[in-house]
C-alpha cells in the first residue's frame, strides 16, 4: 500500500479534490493487510471523523481502485474487500466461519483455460481463492 502522502500525490496529480476525510481514509488504510471491507474502513475512520459518511468512503476506495493504488475483491464474504497489495502477483485465503481474507503468495503460472473452454473471453488473469477454517476458527486450535 501506498503512503497516505503518495496517495496525496496520486488524487492530486489526477485532478481529484483532496479532503480531511480523505486523507483519513488513507491513515486509516495505511498497513492494513486485512483486506478491510467499506464498513470497517469508516468504523476506523470513524474514530478520528465522527461525520464522515460512509458514502464518503465507499467513493475514496473506488477512486483509490480506478486508480490502481488498490483492487476491489469479491471473495463471497458479503461484500467488497479492498486489498492494497497492487504490486505483487498472489492469491488468497478466505476463512469459512470469520470471513479474514490473507493473501497467499503461489506460484500458478501454467493455469491456463483452454480456448475452447473459455467461451470467447479472452482470459487476461486468473485469481485462485483457497477457503477453509483460519487459526482463530479452527475448533481443534480453541480447545488446546
């Protein structure tokens, strides 16, 4: 993930109106790893902007994504996760039971989809989602 100053740069450069909320909202992202969903963003941006909308932060995240300084997953939890590693090629786990999403660093270079296979798309990337129980969900890691 950028830093709240290179994303400063970035909205500027791009001719986007820079805000107090928005700033927030790159604190707020700033070393998360978690994957955070819009909610939780504006539950962590929140705390430091009792007003700032949710609205508010929905809009950020989808100018930080059609920028690419972030991308938008839809791994089944319920709604959009916004994941800041735009820099390295991965994957990701998604916990069954709490929804935590993690990235996965595999190397599935010779998945390919036939082309009889792939329906007149034309493939341009592939993204595997392992799913199972996390650490903290598995019942056998609770008990001990």
């Amino acid at each position: 993930m950028q830093s709240p100053e290179a994303l400063t740069d970035l909205f500027r450069t791009n001719g986007r109106k820079m805000t107090a909320q928005r700033q927030c909202i790159f604190r707020a992202l700033e070393g998360d790893v978690t994957h955070p969903s819009a909610e939780h963003v504006h539950e962590k941006v929140r705390r430091e902007m009792p007003n700032v909308s949710l609205k508010t932060v929905y809009q950020t995240l989808n100018d930080l994504a059609e920028l690419g300084a972030i991308s938008v997953l839809d791994v089944g939890t319920g709604s959009a996760r916004f994941d800041p590693n735009v820099d390295t090629v991965h994957h990701h786990l998604v916990c069954r039971s709490c929804g935590k999403v993690r990235d996965l660093a595999a190397d599935f270079s010779g998945l390919t989809v036939a082309r009889r296979a792939a329906q007149g798309f034309n493939v341009e990337s592939a993204e595997v989602v392992f799913r199972g129980l996390c650490d903290e969900c598995r019942p056998s890691q609770r008990s001990q």
